[in-house]
C-alpha cells in the first residue's frame, strides 16, 4: 500500500499520487480496455527502442485493481516535456518507426475493397447534396445569419475541396484495386503532440495507448496533420517536410499516398458544422458556430495545401518513373 503525502488531480482519468521518495501516476481505464493495453505492452516488450511509460504490479502480482465497471492500474510519474510544433519532427519519426517495427501486410478480398470504397464514396456524396441543398436555402433568404454568411463566403473553396479528395479516392481504388492487399500497423489512434513525452536525455515515450489499435499507417498521419493544422492559415512546407521525415523511416506505397491526399483534402469538419447547424443537433449558439466554423475554415486550408503539395510529388514521381 502507497504511502502518499497528498493526490492531485491531473484529468478525469489521472491521478498524481506524491510519495516522499517519488511520484506516480494512477489511471482509469474501464475493464474492457484490459485486453488491449496487456496486448499493447507486449507489443512494446518486443520491440525496446520504442519509449512507452511501465506498468507496476500490485502485491499480488496483478496489472489492475478492479471494481464494478472500471479498472485502475498504477505507472512511475514521467517528468518531461511534451511534444510541442517546434520538435513535432521527432514525433513523426518516431510515429514512423511504431509504425515500421508493427507493420504487417495483408490481403484483402476485392468485394470487401469496393465495400470500403462505395460507403465513403457514398456518405462524400450525401454531404456534398446536403451542402448544396443548404446553399439554395440560404441563397433565397434576404438576409443571412452571420454563420450562413460564411458558409456562403467559403462554398466555392469548400466545392473545390470535395470535388478533389473524391478524384483522389478514386485513384486510390483504381490503383489498389490491381493488387488488393494492404499495411496495417499500430496506429496511436487518438494520437496528438501531447500524447508524446520528451524526456531530459531526449527519449520519446508514447502515452495514454489504452485505444491503440492495428489499421493504415495513414490513420494516425491523418489525425497528426489534423490536430496540427487547427491554427490560422501559414503558407508554409514544414508540415509538408513531416511527411518526407515520416518517409526517411518508412516509405508509403502510391496507394497510401493517395488515400492521405484524399483524406487530408476533405473538409469533414466544415460539412459536419454545415449538417449540425441545419438539423439544429446542437445547443450552440451563433457566435459558437460561427467561431467553429472559421477554424473549420483553417484546417481546411491548411490540410489542403499539404495535399496539394503533396499530390505534386506524387505526380513529379509518376513522371520520372515513366
């Protein structure tokens, strides 16, 4: 049993526990999680370079303690930095060599490939009607709310958008669709800079993993480059330098090249605003909206611009191999 000077509460799920010769860590998970986090730390135990925070066993030699519905479990306290834009370089490459250290290939059966396809080919079109729908209504009013205004203001370049990362897609299918098979690596998941800590001898270690999980390498560049690029617009090629820093560890093939473009190009978060607003799902009110919609407006340019760039490689690449 600890013997601690006091607890402080660091998030809903942590629990700092101050001791008079060191510091801990106790986290919630829930008891479905379990499975996942033994088999994850197993993954770890497999592969040393890759920096993730132990597990302490209790007297009895257990992993969690267990009540009802949830689960605990206790880890050393990590003093570090977190992960900032500054370094995020030092993120993607160690992204890229979990991802390189757990990747597997498999095949995939081509009706399950053109299933994958259709459902967001087909969801991509339902919000492109629901975005042109809304532009009609809007269009016959004589005066527009300050959102609708926007929406109004950013059609063009959202249409633009879409239209692009559903090229995209279908390159990406026409070209998997000749060798059905994929990657499929540990992916992060909810993955963001601050779920990454530098320690004083500069040793990444990956944190808060209980929602790990095997999928494209694409998924967590996807959420990276999301989570990144929800500042004001910036022309510039750094955050197009991550993915060629990501490539130094591993190289994506064409078809997830593709796929990043496509995803990276799509404005989910703007047509998301668009529904939510029309169907009045949300008890937001019009300065909210109005404020999520504009930084909405930002990652879609900024994610853009990184396809863009992006896509010109891709095409630079499939000329010199011609």
């Amino acid at each position: 049993m600890l013997n601690y000077s006091y607890l402080e509460k660091k998030t809903k799920n942590v629990l700092k526990i101050h001791c008079e010769k060191r510091t801990y860590a106790l986290k919630r998970t829930t008891i479905k999680k379990q499975r996942n986090i033994l088999k994850l730390y197993s993954i770890f135990h497999d592969f040393p370079s890759l920096g993730i925070v132990p597990i302490y066993r209790t007297t009895n030699g257990n992993v969690f303690v267990n009540d009802s519905t949830q689960s605990f479990y206790l880890m050393p306290w990590m003093e570090g930095s977190i992960v900032d834009e500054k370094n995020a370089s030092i993120l993607f490459y160690h992204l890229a060599k979990l991802h390189k250290k757990t990747k597997q290939e498999i095949n995939i059966p081509l009706v399950q490939l053109e299933n994958v396809y259709q459902q967001i080919q087909n969801k991509w079109k339902r919000n492109f009607n629901l975005l042109e729908a809304f532009m009609e209504q809007i269009e016959k009013k004589w005066y527009m709310s300050p959102f609708e205004l926007a929406v109004f203001s950013y059609y063009f370049e959202t249409r633009q958008a879409i239209l692009f990362a559903e090229a995209k897609l279908d390159e990406w299918y026409n070209e998997i669709k000749q060798s059905p098979h994929m990657r499929i690596a540990l992916n992060k998941v909810n993955v963001s800079l601050t779920h990454f800590l530098l320690d004083p001898k500069g040793k990444i270690y990956f944190i808060n993993m209980e929602d790990a999980a095997f999928a494209t390498p694409i998924y967590d560049l996807f959420l990276m480059f999301m989570n990144l690029s929800e500042a004001e617009p910036t022309v510039s090629d750094q955050n197009v330098q991550y993915i060629s820093d990501y490539e130094k560890v591993l190289p994506l093939t064409k078809a997830e090249r593709l796929l990043l473009v496509s995803y990276l190009s799509y404005p989910a978060k703007l047509v998301k605003l668009v529904r939510q607003y029309q169907k009045k799902k949300s008890e937001k009110g019009e300065l909210e909206y109005c404020k999520q919609l504009l930084r909405a407006y930002w990652q879609m340019k900024n994610t853009g611009y990184i396809a863009l760039k992006w896509n010109e490689k891709l095409e630079n690449d499939s000329l010199a191999s011609e």
